[in-house]
C-alpha cells in the first residue's frame, strides 16, 4: 500500500473520484519513488471544503492548575528552566505546543526577588496577570508595573524581562505568544540580551501614561512600528469603559458588551498576529451562537458561567482559561443574576483580516442557540 492509497475521497461532484484500479496503485508507487503524487488522490485532504480544526475546546480550570504551577517553583529555577511555566496543551494538536490553533499559551509563575533575562524574538507576545504584586516587565527600555487582569505587549523584536520585586509576593500570568505561527511561517529568531538585562531608561508606566488616554494623544507624538505603543492595558480603565458603554449601548447578541484593546496611532489591533477583545456579559446573559475562523483564547477576568462549544457545555469560573477553535460555533452563557462576567479574548484576527481569511456565521436555527449535544 503506497501512502497515498490510505485517502479515500468522498463521492462529492466536483471532486476526484478515481477508482483504484492495479494499474493506478502501480502508477501512484512509482510516483512516490520521484517524491511525486496524484493530486486527485489526497484532494479533500490538503483543500478541506470548510476548516476543520485539529484543535478541540478545552477548559483549564484554574482550581486544577494552581497549586501544580506553584510547586514548580520548588522543583526548578528560573535560570535552570530558562523561564518556570507551564504550559497549556491542546490533546487535539500532535503537530505542535499550542493551545489552540497557532497560538501558544502557558502560566509562569515568579518569586518575589526572582528576574529573568532580557531577550527577545520574531514571535509576539502578550501577558495577562492573574495573581500577585510586585511583578514588572521592562520592554525596550521601559519599565512597567504589573497588577491583576492588566494586559501586557512585548511585541516581536522588542527586548523584554521580567522579574518581581524582593517586597512582592508570588505572581503568576499568563503567557500568549504566536510561536506557533512564527515557526510554521519558518521566521522564528531568537537572541539573549548580550548584557542579560536592559537599563530602565524611561520613567516608570510612561507608555501608559503617554498613549493610554482615551480621545486624546500627545502633541507631536511620533510612532511607527507596526505594534501599539501602549504596551500595557490596565484592568481598571478598561473596566470603566466596558460599564460606561454598558449603559449606551445594547451590546452585541454574539458577544454582549465587546471592547477591543487597539493601537491608538491607527485603532488597529494591538500587533500585527495578535489582537486581544475584553467583553462583558451582563447579568444573566446568554449569547446568541455564531462562528467565525480565527483562532480564540479566552480567560476569566472576572465572573462565572459557562459557553457552548460545538453543542458541548464548558463550565468556567474567574482565572478560568478556554479555547474556541477557528470554525467553532459558540455562545457565552453568565451564570450569575446579579453580578457581570468579563472575558479576555486573545486571538490571531489581525492575520485573518490582513489575508482576507475572516469569515463569520450566525447559527441559523433553534432561534440563534445551539441544541445541546
Ligand atoms: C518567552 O519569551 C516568555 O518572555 C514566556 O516570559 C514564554 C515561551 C516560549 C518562547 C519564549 C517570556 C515563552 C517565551
């Protein structure tokens, strides 16, 4: 049997379906001694009619997870394991270390007194900070103070480090990063710091403080790097727009009360693989399904509830992280009365809109929700 012969087509008009006979099989082994085949042997395989994604839903549930990223720190240090994280696995992906679709996530935890060394690479990365204080991140010389749900950019090329301050406490956050991507693209560089640390050499929070202001932008301003100035987003600004908006507005029937994290020299996203979206569900919320390619990492800022995935149900709960493969339908569900939920969203639609591949869909039946499976 020749590799080829295992992909049977489906019997569709418009695709191939060529019936083996000996003198094909014998045709096709004699192609794979030239490492050539028949492209009508594997059509379906290599153009799917829609996507269809190896990575599957997955929830990790924090509760689970804690207490195991803590117990790193007794096994190993950070200058032994180059960076103490754990990272979260989608079982549908054999190809690579991602959480879902081609986006990498992990949680790294620090001691207070701890620093890692400064490097950096052609994969972006974002963090979102889940517990402790003390925490900080310098990116290209600028030092930024990190405290809990605040969101956090080291763009690709940008020297960044992280450590956490002697009078801290333990911190973890999540890691995002498009390695994934980056090493499917084969352009993934990495470098350390030739000094392993890069001197602070701005006031402390200056991006913030300079690019973080709503409708207003510095006089004579000047950036042009492709990625937002604003390397970090605080939670408690942004949570203040979500319940501003929240009274203006009626919000979407897919996504209740959206925001997204933007670049505030072109309102684009954030960077050019990665874009990042904080929804409110407001009490008692529950979300018409759609579906859309894209790949989507979401964490629990706050709240609880659970989504619908593909017809399945996926409880979760605040510092709670799951994924919502390209293609997959959903709906968001908050299960609490009185009290609104938020969900960050870290994506790659800043890829799929550039190539022209985004797509959407509202599920059509069953007035808009998905029956469960
Ligand atoms: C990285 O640079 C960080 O800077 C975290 O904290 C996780 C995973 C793979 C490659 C680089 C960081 C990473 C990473």
């Amino acid at each position: 049997m020749s590799r080829f012969h295992e992909n049977h087509r489906e019997d569709v008009a418009g695709r191939a379906n060529v019936e083996d006979t000996p003198e094909l099989l014998a045709y096709y082994d004699d192609l794979i001694k030239y490492e050539a085949g028949a492209l009508w042997t594997v059509a379906n395989k290599i153009e799917p009619w829609e996507p269809k994604s190896e990575s599957v839903p997955v929830v990790w549930r924090y509760n689970d997870l804690r207490a195991h990223v803590l117990r790193s720190v007794d096994l190993v240090t950070p200058e032994k394991a180059g960076r103490r994280v754990i990272y979260l696995n989608n079982p549908g992906r054999q190809d690579v270390h991602a959480a879902v679709g081609w986006i990498y996530a992990g949680l790294q935890v620090m001691n207070p007194g701890e620093r890692a060394s400064a490097h950096r690479h052609s994969a972006s990365a974002i963090r979102f900070i889940m517990e402790g204080t003390g925490a900080y991140t310098v990116v290209d010389g600028h030092k930024m103070t990190l405290g809990r749900n605040d969101f956090v950019l080291t763009p690709n090329g940008t020297w960044h480090e992280h450590a956490v301050e002697a009078s801290g406490t333990p911190c973890i956050w999540q890691d995002g990063l498009d390695i994934p991507l980056v090493n499917a693209l084969e352009a993934n560089f990495y470098e350390v710091h030739p000094d392993l640390s890069e001197p602070v050499a701005f006031p402390v929070d200056d991006m913030t403080k300079t690019w973080g202001n709503p409708g207003l932008t510095p006089s004579g301003g000047d950036w042009n790097n492709g990625y937002s100035p604003m390397f970090k987003y605080e939670w408690e600004p942004t949570y203040d727009a979500l319940a501003k908006y929240a009274t203006a507005t009626d919000g979407s029937p897919f996504d209740g009360v959206m925001m997204e994290y933007v670049n505030p020299t072109t309102n684009g996203p954030v960077m050019k693989t990665m874009g990042a979206s904080m929804q409110m569900l407001r009490p008692g919320e529950h979300t018409k399904a759609h579906r859309h390619t894209g790949s989507y990492l979401y964490h629990v800022a706050k709240g609880s509830g659970h989504s619908i995935i593909n017809g399945k149900r996926f409880d979760w709960s605040e510092r709670d992280i799951f994924c919502v493969p390209s293609w997959a339908w959903h709906e968001h569900v908050n299960g609490s009365s009185t009290q609104d939920a938020c969900l960050f969203c870290l994506n790659d639609l800043p890829v799929m809109r550039s190539l022209g591949l985004y797509r959407e869909e509202a599920f059509g039946e069953n007035n808009g929700n998905q029956p469960l499976l």
